[in-house]
C-alpha cells in the first residue's frame, strides 16, 4: 500500500507491506493527523467500517475484500486446515464484517464476490483457497482503481474547462482507493489545465465535505471553496455554478440513489435553478435487485452527531429528540445522468439500467471464460 500523503502517492485502502493485514488511512482524524493502521482482527475491520474510519462506498468494498482474504489467512494459521471447517469459520466471519453498515451495497458485493470466490476453489485445499482469495482480493482492489479512472474520462465528456462545480460529502479519493469517483473527473481535469472552481458543501452531520473533500482537493491544488449547506441555493442563484457531481453509496434499478444525506435537496436546487445533476456510480454500486429508492434501507446515527460531537459543550438540550439518518435518496426524475465505467447511464433510467446490466453480464462472461483458459 502506497503511503506517501505528502507527495499524493497514496491509497487509502490496501494491504499491509506483510500482505497479511488490512491497511488503511483512519479518516476519523482527518484533516488535523494522517494515520495508517494496519489490523487482522474481525472487531477491529467492522469497527473500522462502522465508525467510518474507512468510508465511501468503494473504499469500504475494497477493504471488505481485503479483510475477507486477512480472516481467512489468519483461520489459517490458527490451525484451520480441513476445506469445511475453514469456509464455516470463514462465513461466519464474513457475516459479522458485512453487517457493519447497511445502506452501501459495495460491503455485501465485495464479501459476496469473495466467499463466491472461496466456493469455487474448493479442492485446492486451504492453502490454495487463500491464495486465491488473496489474488481475487487484490483484483477487486485494481478494478476499483481502473474503474475510477474510468469514470474520470466518461464525466470529463459533460464538463467544461473553467466551469464552477459543486459536490456533496466525499466521494473523493479517500472513499476509493485512488482518483475517487464524483471527484476524478476534477483530478483528470486538474491534470490537463481545466482550471475547475469546486464549491464543497461540509455536508452533516460528519461534514466529509469539510475534513475531507476540501482537504484532499486542496492538497491536489485543486481550485476549492468550502460552504456550509445551507449556503448551497445561494451559490447556484448566484451563477458560480454549471455543474453538480455527486458519489452514492447504492443505485436502485429505476435510477433512483442513495447519497450522504443532504444530496436530495441539492438535487432538488439544482433542478431549479437548471443545473445539470450527475451521479458518479462505479457499477459495483449499483443494485439491480432493488426497483426503486424504496427498497433502500437507510442507516440512522447516533443523535450525538447532532448535539454534541462538534462541539466543547452540548449544541442542543439534552431533552431534545433527534433524528440522524445518514442518507437520503434522491429521485431518478431529479438526475440527468449517472456516470459509470461503461459511460453515461442516461433516461429513461428501468430501460438504460437494463441495458447496462446486460452489458455488465456480458462483461462478466468474458472475464470468466479468460479466466477458465489460464
């Protein structure tokens, strides 16, 4: 795992320099200490998930897949060596890691895709079940950086060199393991002289937008002005803004998505005002399962985001009542566009999301056929 923050030669996700440990930088002590962590321990990867020291969608599957490959490395050295005890243990284990935040569908995808991996492999032995595991693990970790980039080039198409561009929580490089997704168009561009002006709402109650977004563009150099969300209508009125690109953490099959809560209105503002709204989606975050927004469950936090994290003394009365979700779904009538790897995902969303499922199926059957010839 790359480390070098100071230079921008960094991941946020990866293996240990061992290859035996998740690696990760904490982001719940961002912008003020940059820290790497390396752990093997289950309580500590799903903490980690959970408390968002790792977060964004794909950064959390790429360290769910990781942590999957360190469990089963571990089971191994524990002494598991008969293939149905070791994938028992395995399971169990991997249940527990996705269960650690419900709404960001790349945590179940990624365990998913490694236990289905795991299957697959039986008669290699534990050994070779884990070297594999290893090899599928750092492949969902090239993907993801491939992916992003991707996504650069495919938003770059609906950007203009000097547009003023607004985003919404982080869907940075720090919630991928490279480039990011909503902000890679804005690193490629930053690369070839676009000259973009970015306006980063602080986005609560965690503000990634604030400790985060503008942290990590600014650091890139990036032309970068952070706002309170409120400040968001303004901004638009004002003319400062051509473009919104925000992250989601899951896309439903009607084109309706999940983002960090405040997304929905800025959709809404931006309809209003006549402003383009993307969603830069890696397909991986993508549900083809679900119909709609509806099926989406949505995480509630701790009111104490609200009340008291941000602050010396209590911000609001003990007695007070709070409501903390942490996401909200803004509808697929509110969305010009989803930006994917594969291009544009445009309306009408239930036929284009088809479309592109096929082609991902397609995708897939190629990757397994070269696969079954090595």
């Amino acid at each position: 795992m790359k480390t070098d923050f100071k230079n921008g030669d960094y991941d946020t996700v990866g293996f240990s320099e061992d290859g035996r440990r998740l690696a990760y930088i904490d982001q719940t002590l961002l912008p003020n200490e940059v820290r790497f962590v390396e752990t093997d321990d289950l309580n500590e990867m799903r903490q980690a998930i959970y408390l968002l020291k790792v977060r964004g969608a794909p950064a959390i599957g790429v360290a769910a897949a990781i942590g999957v490959y360190v469990l089963a490395n571990k089971l191994m050295y524990m002494g598991y060596h008969e293939e149905d005890m070791f994938l028992q243990a395995l399971q169990m284990q991997a249940e527990v890691l996705a269960s650690a935040r419900p709404t960001a569908v790349n945590l179940k995808w990624a365990v998913n895709r490694m236990m289905n991996r795991a299957q697959t492999c039986v008669g290699l032995g534990v050994d070779g079940i884990v070297d594999e595991l290893k090899r599928e693990a750092t492949l969902i970790r090239d993907q993801d950086i491939e992916v992003c980039r991707k996504l650069g080039e495919n938003g770059l198409e609906v950007l203009e060199k000097g547009q003023g561009i607004l985003t919404h929580c982080n869907a940075g490089r720090l919630a991928t393991v490279r480039y990011g997704t909503a902000t890679s168009p804005i690193y490629l561009g930053q690369e070839r002289g676009y000259d973009f002006k970015v306006y980063a709402d602080e986005t609560r109650p965690l503000l990634q937008g604030a400790r985060l977004t503008s942290f990590e563009l600014a650091s890139a150099g990036v032309d970068v002005t952070l706002i309170c969300d409120d400040m968001a209508a303004s901004v638009m009125k004002q003319g400062k803004v051509q473009t919104v690109i925000t992250g989601c953490d899951r896309v439903a099959l009607n084109g309706d998505a999940a983002n960090k809560i405040g997304t929905l209105g800025v959709a809404v503002m931006a309809k209003h005002f006549g402003i383009p709204f993307y969603i830069a989606a890696p397909t991986s975050s993508i549900d083809f399962s679900i119909p709609s927004g509806d099926s989406i469950v949505i995480e509630e936090r701790d009111g104490d985001e609200i009340k008291n994290m941000w602050y010396e003394k209590p911000m609001a009365p003990e007695a007070a009542k709070t409501y903390n979700p942490a996401f909200d779904v803004t509808d697929a009538d509110l969305i010009t566009g989803i930006i994917t790897e594969y291009g544009i995902v445009r309306p009408p969303y239930r036929q284009t999301m088809r479309e592109l499922r096929d082609t991902i199926k397609r995708e897939k059957e190629k990757a397994n056929e070269m696969r079954g010839h090595e």
